[in-house]
C-alpha cells in the first residue's frame, strides 16, 4: 500500500485521555501533518485501507480485546513500510522481546517522559529498534528478553474460557478427538474452537499458532486440570 498523501501518524489505544496525550506530542514532530486515533486494531486497519499507509502507529499493548501483537502483522502486511511502536504500563521484561518478534519496531513504557518519546518515535522512523527504558536495543538483548516466559491468560489474548482451555491441549499437541474427549465436547465444536483460536490470534493454522504461542505460558482459568 502506497504512503498517505498527508503523512499522518495512526494512535490505536483504548484510553482517550492518553491518545489524546500520545497525538499532541506526535503533532510536535517534523514530517508528522496530521495524527489520526482509534479505539481498537480493527479501526485501525480499516484507518489504513481508508486513507493509505501511516508514517508510523502507536499502539497500546494491551487493548480492550487483548494483546495487541497478534494485530501487528495484519497491520505490516497491509501497510509493510509503516514503523510500528508499542507503549505499556507494564514492566514484565519480556515485553520488548514479544513486540520485536511480532513485527514491531520498538517498545516504550507510559511513564517516559516526552522528550524520551520523541526520541523513540524519531529512532524507529529512521529504522532503529527502540525499547523503553534505555534507548535502542541491541539484538541479542531482545533475543535473551525473548527467552523468558511471558505469562498471559486467555483474557490477554482475546478468549473465551473454554476457548482458552482448548488452546491448552492444541499447544500440548492433541488432537480434536482427544480435546473433545477431555473437554466432553463435541468434535464439531472443538473445531469450532479451534477455528475461533487461529482466527482471534492472526493464525492459519496450528503450526503457525504453535509457533506464535512460543515464549508465551498460557495461564488456565482457574478450577482447570492439567
């Protein structure tokens, strides 16, 4: 997809007041004409169709349906020149490791001052991965920060309970049958589920879902057996 005519920045975060606070800094920038909010990953990818490619999106970690990294691929692939950086309130260290494998090109934390945001966004326009507290990061420090598990529930990423019970056994490679068997569910509906999984995480199959939960420990809603 061709850049916009107006070179504008996209802010996708469910958090009116820090939208608000995230585009009147992005408005500071040179190059920046026009900053463009959303609520959600599907506004915002339908933002992108509607006026062309963003200069850059900056996009909530955690948005109301979820972990926003699964978006970030669909957003890349309909507009794969635009930068993408994620802010977070939250500290866990493998954070900066899950945006980088998702696509993104840096990561800053909320509480950054703006001149630190700045520098983020001016870094990851000009191709430098950014991530929060010290600056551009090195890769084998987002490898290593890659390797520790990040603990999300199936909230975090967008599903039903019963959903997340049966991303459980796919990620422990079981079969329908067996899932059905387990869950006492029907085979129709495990796959039901399972179509649902692949669809919420930006998947097209088990493998590549296997793939995408790599790193990730998936937490079980309470009163789930092993």
């Amino acid at each position: 997809m061709p850049p916009s005519p107006i070179p504008y920045a996209l802010v996708i975060d469910d958090h009116p007041m820090v939208a608000q606070g995230i585009g009147q800094m992005l408005a500071l920038l040179p190059g920046v004409d026009e900053v463009r909010h959303v609520v959600n990953a599907a506004e915002g990818l339908q933002t992108i169709a509607a006026l062309g490619a963003p200069l850059i999106v900056i996009m909530d970690f955690w948005l109301e349906d979820g972990g926003s990294t699964r978006f970030v691929i669909d957003i890349l692939t309909l507009a794969p020149d635009t930068r993408v950086l994620m802010v977070s309130g939250d500290n866990h260290p493998t954070l900066a490791g899950k945006v980088r494998s998702a696509g993104a090109q840096g990561l800053i934390h909320k509480s950054c001052t703006p001149d630190q945001f700045q520098s983020a966004v001016q870094a990851v326009l000009a191709g430098t991965p950014w991530v929060e507290h010290g600056g551009p990061q090195k890769a084998d420090a987002l490898r290593a920060a890659a390797a520790v598990q990040l603990r999300m529930s199936g909230t975090d990423l967008g599903l039903t309970q019963r959903q997340t019970q049966v991303l459980d056994l796919v990620l422990k490679g079981k079969p329908n049958k067996v899932i059905a068997q387990a869950l006492t569910l029907s085979e129709h509906t495990v796959k039901e589920h399972v179509t649902a999984i692949l669809q919420k995480l930006g998947c097209t199959n088990r493998v590549e879902l296997i793939t995408r939960m790599q790193g990730v420990e998936l937490v079980l809603p309470a009163g789930s057996s092993d």
